[in-house]
C-alpha cells in the first residue's frame, strides 16, 4: 500500500543478455550485519546508499546462507508483501526475522524499520 492505493510489481525475466553491472558491496554489507537466535535474526543499522529492499534482500539472503548452510542451492528473493512501510522515512535500523519455513523450499521473513513491523518477504530455495 502506498498513499491507500495497492501497488504490484513483478519481474520477467528476459532472453537479453546483461548488458550493464552496478557493482554491490555485499561483503561490506554483510560485515556490518549482527545476527541473533542461530542467524534467525539480523539487524543493520542503517548507512548505505542502497533502498531499504535491496538491504533487507542481502540482509535475508545472508541470514539464510548462514541459518541454512548444509542445504544445496541458491535463496532468492521472490515476493515481498510490506503492508506499512514508507519511502520517505528518516534513516532507521533494518531489522529481518525468520518467520516460518513453508515446506523445504520457501520461507517467510518479517522486516522492521526502527522496531515497527513492515511486512513479510520471502525468499526460495533454488
């Protein structure tokens, strides 16, 4: 929801070659990460130049690395459901929460700004 009005957005995936890389300092990221509970819990404190999205994917897709790391393949991104959040806030700790395992394959992570519930994203194993 943003301004009371539902959004949807989706991605497809093309047969275009990359043409372009944005370089991702993913190791700096992670390295100012804290983990809790197992790596069932990660925070960051706010200091990239990066959306919240994009922190909040690196964030969980660490924490699942790590909370799963005998299992074989990739976690991606595949859905994020935020029911509060707002682009214009003032910079804020991110917070990420596993929250339920769906099956083998797919998860549900809980995201917080500054403490307040957000929503959910999911990610899958691939």
């Amino acid at each position: 929801m943003r301004n009371g009005q539902r959004e949807r957005f989706w991605m497809t995936e093309l047969a275009t070659p990359l043409g372009d890389r944005q370089h991702y300092p993913e190791d700096r990221i992670v390295a100012q990460m804290a983990f809790e509970d197992g790596f069932r819990k990660v925070r960051l404190e706010v200091g990239f130049p990066y959306t919240d999205m994009e922190l909040w994917v690196s964030m969980i897709k660490t924490m699942h690395q790590r909370c799963f790391a005998n299992v074989n393949g990739k976690w991606v991104f595949v859905r994020a459901k935020l029911h509060a959040y707002d682009p214009d806030h003032t910079p804020a700790v991110l917070r990420a929460e596993l929250a339920a395992t769906l099956g083998t394959k797919l998860t549900r992570n809980v995201v917080y700004l500054s403490e307040k519930k957000i929503g959910d994203v999911f990610f899958a194993l691939m």
